[in-house]
C-alpha cells in the first residue's frame, strides 16, 4: 500500500465518525496483524487525548504500530526496550517538530496548522483530520526509512 492510499484510507475512517487513534491504527492493520475490528476496539479510548485531552488519539495509535513492527519483547530484553524507546521518541520528535504540540488541548487549540503534502494534495482541512492523515504521513516516512536500513 503506499503512503496516499495509507493516508486516504485513515481519513476515510475518521469521516465515517471513527476517532483519530481509530482511523491511524485501522489504516495499518497489515503492520500491525490486528483485524479491522481488533484496530478500531484497541483505539476505542485513543480519542480527545484518551478522552482527557492528553497526548493526541494520533500519536498514540502512531505509537501502537510502531510498537507491533517494532517490539519489546522478553526476546529482545534491554535492546528490543532500548529500540521501542528511540523509535517512540523519533515519531514524536517529527511530530512534535511538524505541529509543536503531542496534547490533544493544545493541538485543538493551535490555529492554522499546516498539514503535510498528502493532506494537502488530499483537501483536508477539518482540524482532526488534517492530523490524521499527517501522523500517517509521517509515520509512513519513518517506517521506510527503517525498512531502508
């Protein structure tokens, strides 16, 4: 699948009324192994920050599926823990950098974010939305970068 047709599927989701850490995991299910509904259940409370304004429904499902290509496991002791840790710190430093904020509250309130050239090329423009289809992009980006290594 490529990166705008990731992107296109995850802003589908969110139109059909699926929150943003819904609409990112199910656009992954072939990284992550989950099925659809696995995704959208596992996301359920991924939305308005986990529904306290906290770090963004985006991010923590970018998080997720970082975390099932990428484990920790009782295998990989200390360095699978010590890859999980940069890889979760990486995503939120590209996202951090591209938005300024990984707290739902903050990011709401953050007037005119851009969004990245997919979500452009795609015409989003409903706030939430415009992160979803952008934390895709970005982490689209990272996952092959890591493959390219």
């Amino acid at each position: 699948m490529t990166t705008r047709e990731r992107c296109q599927k995850a802003m589908e989701y969110h139109e059909k009324g699926l929150n943003c850490g819904q609409s990112v995991l199910a656009a992954f299910t072939d990284i992550t192994g989950f099925t659809e509904e696995q995704s959208i259940a596992l996301a359920s409370g991924f939305g308005g920050g986990m529904r306290y304004g906290g770090v963004c429904g985006v991010v923590s499902a970018c998080v997720t599926v970082l975390g099932m290509a990428y484990p920790s496991t009782l295998e990989n002791g200390p360095e699978g823990k010590k890859r999980a840790t940069q890889l979760v710190n990486e995503f939120q430093s590209r996202f951090r950098q591209r938005f300024h904020q990984l707290n739902c509250r903050e990011l709401l309130a953050e007037p005119g974010i851009e969004g990245t050239d997919i979500a452009r090329e795609l015409g989003v423009t409903q706030h939430c939305r415009l992160l979803v289809v952008s934390g895709v992009e970005l982490l689209c980006g990272m996952l092959d970068e890591l493959e390219a290594q």
